[in-house]
C-alpha cells in the first residue's frame, strides 16, 4: 500500500532542474561533504592496479595497495600534470607522474624524483599528492572530498548494512553500465523511484506496474524504500524458479526491492541479483550514472551452480542494458519539456509517486538558505 492517500504537489520548479544557481548549490550543499561510490574491489583484480575517475571536477586516481585502496587528486605537485591519463591500468608499488617520472607511496609522500639535486635546496617531503578519505561497505569503495564528513557507516546509516549484504563477497560482479544522459540528475534519481511509468516505458521488461495492493513504500527522512513480490505467472516457471534458486543458492526471495539513500546512492535486489546504481552530476544538464550488478556466485565445488550463475550474469547484463536504453530515450525528453520557456501546469505528483515527493522535499529543504549557513552534512541516516 502508498502512504498517501490523495495526489502531492510537484515541490521542485521547472527551474529547479534547469538553473545553474541551484545547480550549484546542489553541488556546495549535497554533493561535495559527501560520501561517492567509485569503485567496486573486481575493478583491481591485482596489487598495484590503479583507476582514474572525474568526481564533481576533480580529476581522481584510486589505487590498490595490498588489501588498502588509497585515493588521490590526478595531479603531480610538480608541474600539475595528471598523473594518469588512462581510465585504469597498473601503477605496480608507486604511482609515478607521466611527465617527469616522480613516484609516490601509497601516502602519497615523494619517493623518488628525477634529477633531484636540480630542486636543492626543497625539503624533502615538501611536496606530495592530496590524498582523500577513503572507506568500504561490501565490495563497494568510497569516497569523500570533505575531511570533516563523518565515516561512511554513519553517513549511509541504514544503507550501509544494506551495502554489505547486497554487495558482499559471497556475490559475482555480474556487469557494470556506465553511461552519460543528457538530462539533468534529479530526473534519472526520480525515475528510479516511481513505477508509474513503467506501464509505458517497461511494457517489454516488466510488463506492467504493481497494483496498490502488491506495493509497499517506506519514506524516512533521508531514505526511502519500494518494495513489491513477483511471483511466477504460471506453475511451469513457478518450478523452474525454485530450481535455479537450489542450484544457484538454495534460497527462494520472490521480493522486488528499491532502496535510495539520499541524495544519490541506490540499491537493489530482484530474485537472485542485486545492484547498487549512482549518478555523478557532471553539469546541470548532463548527467553520469554508474550501475554494478551483482549476482550469487554459485555454490563453492559445484560445477552445475558456478555455470548457472555465470549464465544468470549474462542474463542480467543484458536485461539491465535493455532497461537502460528504455529510460535514457525517455528521461532526455523529460529535460527537453523542462527547459520550455511556458509550463502548462505547476505539475502533480501520484500517490505512486510519492517517493519523488518525498525526495523534492528533500532537496527543497536541504538547499534551503537555512541550511546552507547551518554547514552540517545530509546524512542518508537523517541527521
């Protein structure tokens, strides 16, 4: 069942979605004190692997280290070239510049500089690469731009227990979609968090949306919830569920669930997959979101359930792929309607769609003038 009983107000304005002033402010107040998931523990199958990544316009590198994952600003203290240039490769035990060869450890102190008696009489250690806080929930590697945020469990709360199960190590990396739209970010999050369209867009995919009675939502002050059952439509494939769970698991979950933590982080699960999904604004009318999918990784010396799962893998790339295509085509001709110069109506909002309501009042009240002078992080916990 929705909370609500009778439609909601659309609280965000056409210029909400579309002005660069908020669109900074967005930035100042949600996105820089925050916590970012960049990467998953598959995406450095090797000591001294290393990544590089574009975070609210900060150019990154993140780089494996043992068991430790250390993140730095892309750029040399030197001359200020990126370090890397490539989006991932192997650094080995230093990272070292790609213009004059200066290597650092994984403090990112100075080590070794070519030529050095040219740079007397600089102190050693003068110079080193900024290096940011970086923690792990499951698989999942985060980080944060803001010293003063407070530890990755505390800033997901709830979500971060969430994390650990739905991204733990008895699961596979199944696929990654990592993709640009060009719309503005609070579409896509608001796409994600209401099944209305799902009769129009997903008519291939999901078929069609929930009743009422097969819903369930949960709307906290930072995070918010779906959930819905979907069963077998007939005895055959109600059989050949139960079969794939034994082999693959051996645990039966018919349970659809959305999870959002604000403002960005989402996570999933449907039968045997899980998939935890960000969005990285790149400006206010384009858009980055990364997807990693996970599925159980079969049981340990059975043959019979590693195949099955590496079959389901396939499987659950290619129906998230499709998904993808289906919201992008669509979600960019939200943006083109927002941008038009005359609006027909304020707009309204469902009680299906009540999750989008909840997640406006958000921002409305955490980009607030109030809130910008109060200098507290928006925690997913609700602080």
């Amino acid at each position: 069942m929705f909370i609500s009983e009778t439609h909601l107000p659309q609280v965000l304005t056409p210029q909400d979605y579309t002005s660069e002033d908020q669109y900074r402010r967005e930035l100042e107040q949600l996105f820089l004190p925050g916590w970012h998931c960049i990467a998953t523990f598959s995406d450095f199958p090797q000591d001294g692997d290393f990544l590089t990544i574009e975070l609210l316009d900060h150019p990154l590198i993140l780089w494996r280290s043992g068991d430790e994952y250390h993140t730095f600003l892309n750029v040399c203290p030197h001359r200020f070239a990126r370090l890397h240039g490539e989006p991932c490769g192997h650094a080995g035990e230093r990272l070292k510049c790609q213009y004059h060869g200066w290597e650092f450890d994984c403090s990112g102190n100075t080590q070794k500089i070519p030529d050095a008696q040219s740079f007397k009489p600089m102190k050693k250690g003068a110079l080193g690469l900024t290096k940011y806080r970086t923690e792990t929930c499951g698989q999942l590697i985060f980080v944060t731009l803001n010293d003063e945020a407070p530890s990755l469990r505390e800033y997901l709360g709830t979500g971060f227990e969430i994390g650990e199960t739905l991204c733990g190590p008895e699961r596979r990396l199944a696929a990654t979609l990592d993709y640009e739209i060009d719309t503005n970010w609070k579409c896509k999050v608001e796409n994600s968090l209401e099944s209305y369209h799902v009769d129009m867009v997903h008519p291939k995919t999901f078929i069609r949306a929930p009743e009422e009675a097969e819903c369930e939502h949960e709307l906290e002050s930072g995070w918010t919830t779906y959930a819905t059952v979907q069963e077998a439509p007939t005895a055959w494939h109600r059989l050949l569920d139960r079969i794939m769970n034994r082999l693959a698991h051996g645990e039966s979950d018919d349970e659809y669930k959305h999870y959002h933590f604000y403002p960005h982080t989402m996570f999933g699960k449907m039968k045997l997959f899980s998939w935890m999904e960000w969005t990285i604004p790149l400006s206010v009318d384009r858009t980055r979101v990364i997807g990693k999918f996970f599925c159980y990784g079969g049981r340990s010396g059975r043959l019979v359930s590693r195949i099955l799962s590496s079959r389901l893998a396939k499987w659950e790339a290619g129906f998230f792929e499709i998904l993808r295509g289906e919201d992008c085509a669509v979600l960019e001709e939200v943006y083109r309607g927002l941008k038009a110069p005359n609006q027909p109506s304020e707009g309204l909002v469902s009680i299906r769609e009540e999750r989008c309501f909840h997640f406006q009042k958000y921002i409305e009240r955490v980009t607030s003038p109030e809130a910008a002078n109060s200098n507290g992080v928006a925690m997913a916990a609700g602080s």
